[in-house]
C-alpha cells in the first residue's frame, strides 16, 4: 500500500490531469473567452503526462510484492475493494471527513480498518433501527393478534437481477413480509412479496391497507436502488403486434420501438440494496401523515407513468413532471432549497454537489430543461431525464432524509430493543 504523503499526491495529481482532460475535451465559452479543447493542453503537457505514464509502469513493474501479507490485511484490501464498488459506500470511503482521518493517523492501513469499522457500526446501528421498525406489523388497533390474512404479490424489475441467497437476510429479519424468488432461469427480474396481516385487520379494511402496504414497498424498492420495481407489466407496451413475418425467407422478425430502455446492464441485488430497503421503507411516512405524504404520491406517480409509458401513450412528460415535484418537496422536507432560491438552480447545486462527473453540457441541458419545465413551455422530455430525476428524489432521500428520519427515531425511543424485546408478553 502507498503511503499518506504518495496518497494525496497522486489525489492532487489525478485531480490536475481530470481539469486538463475535460479542458481537452469540450469547446466552453468563458468568462476568460473560447476555450478550445485543441488549445487547451500543451504538446509538452501531454509528453509529460505520457513520461509520467511510462515511468508509473516501469515503477510498478521494478516493485516486488511482499513473500508474506497477513490474513487480516488480505480481508482489509478485500472489504476496501468490495466497498468501494457500492456507490453509497464509496461517497463515506471518500468524504472530507475520511480524508481528514486519514491525514490524522498517516498511515493508509490504519485508516481503512478505522474506516471499515466506523462503516459496520454505523450499518449495523441502522440496521437494527430498521428491524425494530419492521418487526411492528400494521395493526387496526393496539390489541394482540394472530395472523389472518396474506397477500401475495409478483414485482418485476427492469433494472436489477434477483438471487435468492441475499433474500435470506430479508427473510429472517422481517416475520410479516416475506421475500420469494421466482423459480426458473429467465425469472431472475420477478420476486414474490408475501405480506401476513392479522385478524384485527377486518375485511372491509383489506383492500387499502393491502395496497398501500404494496405501494410502500414499491416506493422502498425503488428508492433503496435506483432501479425501476412494479408490478409486470402489460403485453404490447413496445410493439403492436404478435408477429412479422419475412415472406421470402420465412423467418420472423423482433421490432420494438426505442426511447424505453435506461438499463443497459443489469446489476445484481445485493445484501446493500436489502438493508437500504429496510431503512427507506422504516423511514416512509405512514399513510396518515399528508404532509409528508405528499411527496411521495408525486414519486409514485412518475413511477406508475412510467409503468404505462407505451407506444400507444408515450408519458415521458408526465413521468417527468410528478418526479419533479416530489424532489421540490422533498428539498423542502430536507430543508436543501434555500430561501428564494429558484428550482432550476437548486437541481443545478444539487447537480454539482451529488454527481460531480456529470458532464457540463448534460448539467446544463437538464437544468435548462427544469426551466422550461416550470414555465409550462412543453419541452421535449426523454426517458433518460425522466430517470435522471427519479435518481435525484432517490438520492436526497437515502442520503439525507433517511438518516435524519432514523436519527429523530433514535433521540425519541432510545437504542433499539432485542428482538425478543418486540414480543407480547
């Protein structure tokens, strides 16, 4: 492992080479005049940075690994590097915050295992705050009960691949709802959600607490990973028809019209995403709290206009709009937008701050589109600035709102009980 002094270097270094890049990339219109990328990086410049490259490689290729390395430092590297692939994870690896740790104890390895310590204390705390949460079963009153009811539901996703091992988790924290996979190789998008409900719950009552206990758990699903989660969707959403056929080659041919799909490749369900939908459904307002609820109607609506987006009714507008106003109110929920503060500009702060690599121009054109969005000028709306809005509710939530709902919890309630501590006595 490098040290702390060869650490910040090469941090500084990759810093001032990712500003020559984007120099070297975009043609900009400055407060200093025309940056032209053709200009922008001098031919020594770039010599230099391929005799850095050069000289890199042969230091590294000089380098002999150490003949012993500890097993716990062996685990270490391993957690690290699995960490950091997780993207929420990554943003905690790397805050300021991490940083001015590290320069504290100058020492990388000390660092990382601080680092992994302070990250499973953290997820653990959350984690047991969401189960206590989760063991309470909706209940009409405060009686005891015993079960009566299950609902059983099949979610689809288009984003995520399904493994029943990291259900196991799920399954042995939380007794009312229960996580089921689909059996088969091409159901690896489909899960089976079962939720028990007890006798206190009457018939009459079943049908909306039922749905709003499924749209809960859609909200939470698609909040925890940023994947699109509903209920299977439609025949005929992309094409019109059963079949075309070639009549000279007597083959069929697959057409399905474009500007519908994000996910190009699909990301495996973790045990992350599992306890993140612990905490994003912990920390959802329940059904009687309109003030806050409101915001998440919005996000339900973009969700079910994406649900429906076809050929027949393209709802990319709709999507977008209801997306839109559930992040203004929860800007508002998690005091972000400052006072007078227009919303074009707080997206484009809020831009800035979560996603950093978002190219210039994508920054400016999402944020011009927000303007034109507000002033009703019906702007042409794609499926990836519906998505990019989706994400934006979903990372203010999980990143701000969500701890704040959980650090309230744990001020009011105290340090969360044993399992057997939510038993009836």
């Amino acid at each position: 492992m490098i040290d702390q002094r060869q650490f910040f270097e090469k941090r500084d270094a990759a810093a001032d080479i990712h500003t020559n890049r984007i120099a070297g990339l975009y043609v900009e219109n400055s407060d200093g005049g025309l940056n032209v990328p053709s200009d922008a990086i001098l031919s020594q410049q770039a010599r230099a940075l391929i005799g850095l490259a050069e000289s890199l490689v042969k230091f590294a290729e000089s380098e002999k690994p150490r003949d012993d390395i500890p097993q716990e430092e062996i685990d270490l590297q391993i957690w690290f590097l699995n960490a950091v692939d997780e993207a929420e994870m990554r943003k905690r690896i790397f805050s300021t915050q991490s940083f001015e740790k590290l320069k504290q104890l100058n020492n990388v390895i000390e660092w990382t295992r601080s680092i992994k310590a302070e990250c499973e204390a953290s997820d653990n705390e959350m984690k047991q705050l969401a189960e206590h949460e989760l063991r309470r079963a909706p209940k009409a009153d405060g009686k005891i009960r015993k079960d009566r009811w299950k609902i059983r539901f099949r979610v689809e996703t288009t984003s995520n691949i399904i493994r029943p091992a990291v259900l196991k988790e799920w399954n042995k924290s939380v007794e009312w709802i229960k996580l089921v996979p689909v059996q088969g190789a091409k159901k690896k998008n489909q899960l089976i959600v079962e939720l028990t409900l007890g006798d206190d719950v009457p018939v009459a009552a079943l049908w909306g607490l039922g749905l709003s206990l499924c749209l809960q758990f859609l909200v939470a699903m698609n909040m925890a990973t940023g994947g699109f989660w509903w209920w299977p969707p439609a025949p005929n959403q992309r094409i019109f028809y059963e079949t075309i056929r070639d009549l000279e080659t007597g083959h069929n041919l697959e057409i399905e019209a474009g500007g519908f799909q994000v996910f190009n490749h699909r990301s495996v369900l973790t045990p992350v995403h599992i306890q993140s939908v612990m905490l994003c459904l912990a920390s959802l307002p329940p059904p009687n709290d309109h003030r806050r609820g409101r915001a998440y109607t919005y996000y339900l609506g973009g969700l079910s206009f994406i649900a429906i987006n076809s050929i027949q009714w393209r709802c990319e507008g709709q999507a977008f709009g209801n997306f839109l106003e559930s992040f203004k109110l929860l800007m508002t929920e998690a005091l972000y937008r400052l006072p007078s503060e227009e919303v074009e500009k707080a997206i484009g702060r809020f831009l800035s701050e979560k996603f950093p690599d978002l190219a210039p121009e994508h920054h400016t054109t999402f944020t011009q589109l927000v303007r034109d969005f507000e002033q009703r000028t019906n702007p042409v709306v794609k499926i990836d600035d519906v998505y990019l809005m989706k994400l934006l509710c979903e990372t203010i939530f999980r990143e701000t709102i969500v701890p704040e709902i959980q650090r309230q919890r744990r001020a009011l309630d105290g340090p969360p009980e044993s399992p057997a501590d939510d038993k009836p006595s």
